[in-house]
C-alpha cells in the first residue's frame, strides 16, 4: 500500500491494490497516482508560460 503526498507534502488516503486485479489497471492506478501527485506542480510560478504546449515548445528549443 502506499500513499500519495498532497501538495503540501501531507499524506492523503492510501492508494490499496487488489492482487487479483488485472495488471493494466493496476498500472492505471499507479499512473493515476503518480499525476495527482504532480497536480499544479508549477502552478504558482511566474516564469514560464501557462499554456503547456509553449512550454513544451521551450524545452524542445533548448535540445535544438
């Protein structure tokens, strides 16, 4: 069993995995926990765009 931390780095509820489910959903669920966690990760910052694609585009222009 584990836990997904909130943003301010508290515990939420546990994340339980039957083992008889089947194992594309449990990757779901670990996906899913993973992208909660990570939620308005950046949300407060002011030095980058708020729209995700040009901030895509910003990090591709800095492999080029």
């Amino acid at each position: 069993m584990s836990t997904v931390p909130d943003e301010k780095g508290h515990q939420s509820e546990p994340v339980t995995v039957s083992k008889t489910e089947d194992p594309l959903a449990l990757a779901r669920a670990r996906r899913l926990a993973a992208l909660k966690a990570a939620e308005g990760l950046w949300k407060d910052r002011t030095d980058i765009a708020k729209d995700g694609v040009q901030v895509q585009e910003q990090l591709r222009d800095e492999w080029r």
